[in-house]
C-alpha cells in the first residue's frame, strides 16, 4: 500500500532555532502533499495544501513566513517552521495523495507524524 | 467554529459492549470518512461514505452516512481493547476539492 515517511519523527530545539520537518512519499508520486498541526487530545487542523512546483496555499490564521513549505519534487515536501517558539510546539503530520480531485477516488495517505517541541 | 461536531467527546466502556459515535455538521459534505488514531501515529482510514443513507460495515463497524450527508455514524460491535483509539470523522465539502475537514474527535478506551 501507500507509505508516506515523515522525518524527523521527534526533535527537541531551543527556541529562536529553525525546524525542517520532510514528507516523502515512498512508493507513489505525490501530486498533492497537506500539512497538518494537532494540539494534544485535539483534532487535526489543516495548515497548509502543498502542490507540486507550485507555491503552498495556506489556511486562514496559519502565517506562511512563519511556516516555509517546499514541495519541489512528486515524491517530497518539507515544512519548515522559523524562528520557533514553544507556542509552535505541537504535533505536526502530513499526507499525500496521488492526484487531484475527488476524495473518494484519491485517498489522502498521512504520515506517522513529527512531535516538535520547543524549549 | 467546527464544521463537525462529534459526539462523545471521550467514550470509556467494557470490553464486549457496544457503541455509537455520532459526526454531525450543518453543512453538506460530498463524501466523509472515518479514521483511526494512534498515540503518535498518523490517522489511518477505516472507510469513506459517498452516497446519502449509505451504509458500509468493516467487520465489527458499521458506518452510515446521513440522507442528507450532513451526518455520519460509525457503530462499533462486541467493542475489543483494540479498538481503543482515538476515531475522526473528516469531510470533503465539495467533488472539486481534496481538503478535508477534520471532526472533533472521539477518544475511546475499551478495558477487557
């Protein structure tokens, strides 16, 4: 099936310090890759809908210089959270899906997440 | 504002009984799925509804998606400790559109 990788998947940092999280698709090509935050005992909140060779749309509230996200390949898109804060500490997962479109026919595959928290 | 409310929030039961976990939105979704979370993992998808009254059973779970698809239901049989987790309901508002929106979430804990 599906596997999408995510990396590191824990990281410890002061704060002020930039954090590059990776999302790679392993065994499909990604056309579509989505960020995702979730607060501990909470949901999941869309960030972020990365496209291939295009630049990210973000939701409303997420500030996109304070999360740099790069899609520059089918197979790999990276979040970058800058100049980190322990409000920015949290559970951070991505998904992908193989093509654009309808859910039902092109499910999204997530990540097993990176728990980012900072000091 | 969530667009979907779901219902128990939290769900601790015996090993054995039954339960329902209710998804409920005022908006109209063109299809939802349901997920299962570990601590620490990604969600993983258990099923996705597209059509109004459609009913899909997983083994033990049965999930039913509203007539009008403003609803949804997952109902867990003879629950099992390993089915401990936390359960999301998500939606797609649109055919057009691959974004989902996730429930609040159920978090449930079945003891043996």
């Amino acid at each position: 099936g599906a596997v999408v990788s995510q990396h590191p998947s824990w990281v410890i940092c002061k704060s002020g310090t930039s954090v590059k999280i990776e999302c790679r698709s392993l065994d499909f090509q990604a056309t579509t890759m989505f960020w995702y935050r979730q607060f501990p005992k909470q949901s999941l909140m869309l960030m972020a809908t990365s496209n291939e060779g295009s630049k990210a749309t973000y939701e409303q509230g997420v500030e996109k210089d304070k999360f740099l996200i790069n899609h520059a390949s089918l197979t790999l898109s990276t979040l970058t959270v800058t100049s980190a804060h322990p409000e920015d500490s949290s559970f951070y997962i991505c998904s992908a899906e193989a093509g654009g479109g309808r859910v039902s026919n092109q499910p999204q595959h997530f990540g097993d997440g990176t728990r980012l928290s900072i000091l | 504002t969530q667009l979907l409310e779901q219902s128990p929030q939290f769900l601790s039961i015996q090993e054995g009984e039954n339960l329902t976990v209710y998804c409920n939105s005022s908006s109209v979704f063109s299809s939802l799925q349901w997920y299962r979370q570990e601590p620490g993992e990604g969600p993983v998808l258990l099923v996705t509804v597209v059509t109004g009254g459609e009913v899909k059973k997983l083994k033990r779970l049965t999930f039913q998606f509203g007539d009008a698809r403003k609803d949804s239901s997952l109902h867990i049989t003879a629950a099992q400790p390993g089915d401990t987790g936390l359960y999301l309901c998500a939606g797609a508002r649109s055919y057009n559109t691959d974004k989902l929106i996730f429930g609040t979430g159920t978090r449930l804990q079945v003891f043996p």
